[in-house]
C-alpha cells in the first residue's frame, strides 16, 4: 500500500519559511507526476506546485517565484520551499503522486491524481 506523509507544516509570521516534506512509502513509480496542494478553511483545493516525470515543474501563479518543488530521488522525498510566506498562504497543504497521469495532465490544475497524504498545516500570521 502506498503511503504519502507530511511534514514541516508550522506557524511562521509573514515574509518567513518553510520547508514541506513528503515521504513516500512504497511508491516505486519510475514515470511519476507528484504535486502539492492546499485548501484554506471554507476555500475549495488549489493546486500549488507539481514535478513530472521529466523533472519540469509547474506552479501556481500564487506561488511562483517563492515556492519550489524539488524531490530527493534517492531517499524517495517530496520537498516544498517556501518563501515570502504570506496570510493567504495559510492551509492544509497535501501531498500527492501517480504514476497514471496522462502527458500535459502533470499540472496544479489536475486534481486526479492516484494517491494523497493527509496533510501537513501551514498558518501563517501578519
């Protein structure tokens, strides 16, 4: 059974850091999309940031150019930067993976992904 853990998530103020992890366990997938995603309180999911398979990334205009994707391919480790945090930012942050998804699909948009963490939270303060 694949498994996606979470961690990282924390309070910071405003214009501070943080750095998400995301473990996978048993996920052998040599093709592989995996991104991360968020949902603030009464706010529907939003796509953040993914990595295909060829290593290009993709980020929500949100996030891009304080948030980077990365991953560790040797320890299996999903990794989310984040900096220049903002109030906006605070939400439940998901990681998610699949070695199923169409070419063009590995994108924030795209929300069928096959398998999902339950989250990590990020709140941040002004």
């Amino acid at each position: 059974q694949v498994q996606l853990v979470e961690s990282g998530g924390g309070s910071v103020q405003a214009g501070g850091s943080l750095r998400l992890s995301c473990a996978a366990f048993r996920y052998t997938y040599s093709s592989s999309c995996m991104g991360w995603f968020r949902q603030a309180p009464g706010k529907e999911r939003e796509g953040v940031a993914t990595l295909d398979s060829d290593g290009s990334t993709r980020y929500a205009d949100s996030v891009k150019g304080r948030f980077t994707i990365s991953k560790d391919y040797a320890k299996n480790i999903l990794y989310l930067q984040m900096n220049s945090l903002k109030p906006e930012d605070t939400a439940m942050y998901y990681c998610a993976a699949s070695g199923r998804v169409r070419v063009g699909y590995c994108r924030p948009g795209y929300y069928g992904l096959e398998y999902w963490g339950k989250g990590t939270l990020v709140t941040i303060s002004s």
